[in-house]
C-alpha cells in the first residue's frame, strides 16, 4: 500500500487530465502552484467553519487580528493594506464588527473626517480565543513533517511569495 505522500492527490488528478489535453506542454508549475492554492482553498473553507459559531468570517477574523497585532488604533486604509482586502470590503466588514461590538469607531481629535479603528474589550478576547485555535488547526495541517522540513517549506514558499509580491506590486 503506498504512503499517504505517494497517494494521488486533487492536482495529481488534474494534472494528468492536463497532460491528456497539452502533452506538450511544461506543467510542472501546476506541482506546486496548484497545490498552494487548493490547499488556501481548504484551509480557508476550514476556517470559515471554524468561526461560523462566533458569528463573524474569515475576512472579519483577519480585520480584527489587523487591529489585535497593532500597537496603535488604524485607519481604514491601514487596515486594508495589512489585510490585502479592498477598501470597500474593509468598511463593509468593519461596519457589521462595530455593530457587533467587536470594533470601535474613533474620530481623530485634530481631524474629524480620520475614523481610527481598535478592538473593543469584546473583539480582543475573541481574537484572543480563536488565535490558539487557528494556529492547532493549522499545525495539524503541517502534521508529518519535521522541523526541517518546516524550514525548508518556509524557506521555499517565503521565495514563492516574494517573486509573487514583486511581481504584483512593481
């Protein structure tokens, strides 16, 4: 019986469905690159269950921890640049957490029109909650591999993530 490594998996599948179609074609990016994002998906999809009974998203969870990790209330833009999502997605999330007590809304003193956002007493013991629970459920994602192996994975896909980066952003 072959290992659970050796057992065909999602991109295995479409890949060979790929080579039927373009034999010609390199697709060993699709290795990597295909598994990078069915496993996103997953884990996405994982996560989303997971914060379904505390009432918020996967979006929502990612403002509040935005606003968990600073020292310091952000702006809206703040928000959106350390989380990636658009600036429309931003109000809109942070909209429903202040409505749910999670998020607090402040006007800047020196200018009224500069809201700055920050954890509620509520959103921080929330975030504070399901951190732990995330960071398991992502450690048993990564179940099997060694410390090297870790930082060699770590390694590989920080590169990955940064010819991705400057590619998107220059």
């Amino acid at each position: 019986m072959p290992s659970s490594s050796d057992r065909p998996d999602y991109v295995d599948r479409a890949r060979r469905a790929w080579e039927d179609l373009y034999p010609d074609l390199d697709l060993r990016p699709l290795d990597v690159i295909g598994r990078i994002t069915r496993i996103g998906a997953l884990a996405l999809t994982r996560l989303e269950r997971e914060l379904e009974p505390r009432g918020i998203g996967r979006t929502e969870f990612e403002v509040l921890s935005a606003l968990a990790r600073s020292p310091h209330p952000l702006r809206a833009s703040e928000v959106t640049s350390v989380t990636g999502i658009s600036g429309a997605s931003t109000t809109k999330h942070t909209e429903r957490l202040a409505k749910l007590g999670l998020v607090e809304r402040l006007r800047l003193e020196r200018d009224g029109r500069v809201v700055l956002l920050s954890l509620t007493d509520t959103g921080r013991a929330l975030v504070e909650s399901e951190l732990p629970r995330r960071v398991q459920s992502e450690r048993l994602m990564l179940d099997g591999l060694s410390e090297d192996e870790l930082e060699v994975l770590t390694g590989l896909l920080r590169r990955i993530a940064r010819n991705v980066e400057d590619q998107t952003f220059s």
